[in-house]
C-alpha cells in the first residue's frame, strides 16, 4: 500500500520488533519483550486489559502501569499498531500499512494487506489534487448472513 517514497522496512515477524527496538534505542526490557511475544503469538488485536489478563494467566507478571507504558512506547514507535475505537484502544502486531475488516457482529478485526489498483489512486489524487503515499481502507460487515439482511 505504501509508495516508494515511504519506504520504512515493514515488521514481520517477532525478531524484526525487536531489532525495531533497538534501531530505536528502545530498551527490550522483560515486559516489553513479554508484550511483543503475546502480541505476535496471538495475531489478534488486544485490549490493553486483555494482553494484562493473558500475560498473568501465563505467569508473566507484569503490572497494569508497565502494560499501559509499553504500548503507548511501541505504537509510538511505530513497532505495533493501536486501533482507536469508541470502547478504547486495541492493539496489534502488524505495523506496517493495512486495511482491516470489522466484523460487527463478533466486533473483531481482520487484517487485511490489499492494494488499489493504480488507477484508482491516479483518480483520487485527479480529483483532490494530493499526492497519495500511503491509505488504510475500513471494510464493515457481518459474519451472521441474517444480521446482514436486517440492514437490507
């Protein structure tokens, strides 16, 4: 989705995170590490209540303080994705750009990697008169056909 001229290499992986960290002088501390490997093992996006609750259910100690701290850091960073919807923010391991689905049923989100055709974007950018680097595209449905036909 990203031109050419928005070149940061993408994070694929749980070492790439880490290497992030450090490109970043960020310190890998134990919770910050515990923080990326929940993330990258669940592939879901997360509550910050939800990575607390899961870390503590696997041992890994880790106060609400020090969770709040560190995903502030990472999605500063740029090393982690945090989606603000209206009931908070949750967050995910691909940093880079994407579009998501939102299943309004089971409220989650889908990753989605897709890319307009470029004739499209030659359209948008006709017709606003800006340059286009970079784009996240919403998708909304539902997984329950039914709920979907009430909507009809």
């Amino acid at each position: 989705m990203k031109t050419p001229e928005a070149n940061l290499t993408p994070i694929n992986s749980l070492e790439d995170a880490l290497t992030r960290c450090q490109d970043l002088g960020m310190r890998v501390s134990r919770q910050r590490r515990y923080i990326l490997e929940l993330l990258w093992s669940q592939e879901e996006h997360l509550s910050a209540r939800e990575i607390y609750d899961l870390l503590n259910q696997q041992g890994k100690e880790i106060g609400h303080t020090s969770v709040y701290q560190n995903l502030d850091a990472l999605s500063a960073g740029s090393i982690i994705e945090c989606v603000e919807r209206s009931d908070g923010r949750l967050y995910g391991n691909i940093s880079d750009s994407h579009s998501h689905v939102n299943c309004l049923d089971t409220n989650q989100i889908i990753d989605l990697q897709i890319e307009l055709p470029k004739a499209i974007i030659k359209q948008i950018e006709a017709e606003t008169g800006v340059t286009i680097t970079d784009y996240r595209i919403d998708f909304f449905g539902y997984k329950n056909a039914a709920k979907a036909d009430l909507g009809s």
